[in-house]
C-alpha cells in the first residue's frame, strides 16, 4: 500500500507500507540522498511477515517533494519528517531501523521522541555524541580520532556527477556501490544495477540531488540524551565497513545507554543479497518480545 504524506508545508513524502496492519510497526529510515526504494525488497519482504513495515524516501528523494533548492531545510528537518511518517499513519509507537544518516536520524528519534519508539536498530553510522571510546583493554580515544571514511569512498565521493545519460549514471551507482560494499563479499553488479533501474523507475528521472549533503547539520548532537535513554537499542557492526569502520559501531553502543552490538559477517555500507538474512535475523530478534502497543 502507497500512500502520500503532508510533512510540512510544501512537502510530501512518499510511503509504501508492507505486512499485517495488525502487525508491530517498524520504520525503515535510509541514507542520505537514497530513495526508500534502496532497501530491497527481499529484506523488506522478510522483516513484513512479522511486521508492518513502513519505508519511505526523503524529501529530494524519490517520488517526494524535491525542494532543498527553493528553501533549504536543516538535516535536524529530516528526523522530523519521520515523526511526520507516523502521524500521517496514525501510528504512536514503532520499530525503527536506520542506515548510514538514517542511522542519525534514527538517534536524533532516540534523543527527541523516545515515546515514539519501541525500539532502534542502528547500521552504518557514527554516535551523535562527544563522549570517547574506551577500548577493550581500557584505552580511550577521543571521538575526532575514531578511524575516518576510506581514501576510495572519499575519492569517488568527490567526483562531479555528469549526465551521460540512464546508463552511464547506473555505471556510476553500480560502482558506488562496489566501493561501499566493502569487498570483503563478492559483489553482484547486476543486482545492484536492478536495484538502481527500479529507484529511477520508481523516481521517473535519474538526476541526482546533493541536498542532503548540502543541508545544515548543525544541532545534532545528543550526548546526554543516548547516555540516558531507555530505548532498546541495537548496533549493528559491519566489519568491511568504509564509512564508519569500527570502532565506530562499537563506540555508538557505549554512547547509547543499554545498546548492544551484533556484527553481520562481511557486510560493509551497502546491503547485497548475502546479508539479507542475518540482517534480518537479528533485527527481528531485537524487536521481539518488545512492548508493542
């Protein structure tokens, strides 16, 4: 089921809800500048059969409102459009699983709306707190010198995206891709070329928008706030991570009070067909048994 969502004046959002609407809600909240349709539908598909499951793309994503270029919005902006989601369904509490900047949002949920949430998963991302990392063997590292993004994402990242046409852009994403993944799995360049003909069906046109790059990211951070919440919170720790290598995910569970961390084997910033499974797995066991109403 589709449906449109007022989130603020001027802008629609974009939601597809799959599962019993009977089920436990859960909100998948993607990265930056990635249509909801990045999450594939074979994770989609098993997280629904034990819950109504809500995607939805972000504002200059997808079929929703591409404004950022008229009136410029704060990424604290894009949390509040989650809390949008769940208004416009008439939801008052929900499951919430978050990658890479949805991993963010999913924090500044964690910090500003508690009440909202039954629980958070948390994938691919960085803690939103300025408390160190306290190694295993006692060793503290400031957070400003936890292990940065890796020289090739950082490369490609800073290429300019021209237009050369539908296939030449797939090429470009497909690489993307590759480069996120990790390199620890095999990479299946057709899968992920599928997966970006879809989003730019589902999008009507392939141009590529920089606004969540471009928006202001200040007043995110929430220290106190993950040290003293009562959400159960997972951290999924992906060891071929490019973006947020661990520590990282490690760092994210000792800033978030009572979170804990299960690593997905090989994954890395991206979601191939080989961790659909144990992403799943262990998503659904953190969310069972949790208070759904």
């Amino acid at each position: 089921m589709q449906h449109f969502i007022d989130a603020a004046p001027g802008i629609r959002l974009w939601v597809e809800e799959r599962g019993s609407a009977d089920a436990p809600p859960l909100l998948l909240i993607m990265g930056a500048q990635a249509s909801g349709m990045g999450w594939p539908d074979e994770l989609v598909d098993a997280l629904a059969e034990h819950h109504r499951v809500i995607r939805y793309d972000h504002r200059d994503t997808g079929r929703s409102t591409w404004s950022f270029d008229s009136a410029p919005y704060r990424v604290t902006d894009l949390a509040r459009d989650a809390v949008a989601v769940l208004d416009g369904l008439g939801i008052e509490r929900a499951h919430v699983v978050g990658l890479s900047l949805g991993g963010m949002l999913a924090q500044l949920l964690i910090a500003d709306h508690p009440e909202r949430l039954l629980s958070a998963t948390l994938m691919g991302t960085c803690a939103l707190s300025t408390a160190p990392y306290t190694h295993p063997d006692g060793t503290v590292t400031p957070v400003g010198e936890l292990p940065g993004i890796a020289p090739e994402v950082l490369e490609m990242w800073a290429r300019p995206v021209e237009d050369h046409g539908l296939e030449a852009e797939l090429d470009r994403r497909v690489e993307h891709w590759r480069v996120l993944g990790g390199g620890r799995l095999p990479f299946d360049a057709e899968y992920f070329r599928a997966l970006e003909r879809r989003i730019v069906e589902h999008t009507g046109h392939y141009s590529v928008s920089t606004a969540h790059g471009s928006a202001d990211p200040s007043g995110m951070l929430r220290t106190d706030e993950l040290a003293t919440t009562g959400v159960p919170t997972l951290v999924v720790s992906a060891p071929a991570e490019p973006v947020f290598p661990p520590p990282h995910p490690q760092h994210l569970a000792q800033a978030v009070r009572g979170a804990r961390v299960v690593e997905v084997a090989g994954m890395g910033h991206a979601l191939p067909r080989e961790v659909h499974a144990p992403l799943a797995a262990a998503i659904l066991e953190h969310t069972a048994g949790r208070v759904t109403a």
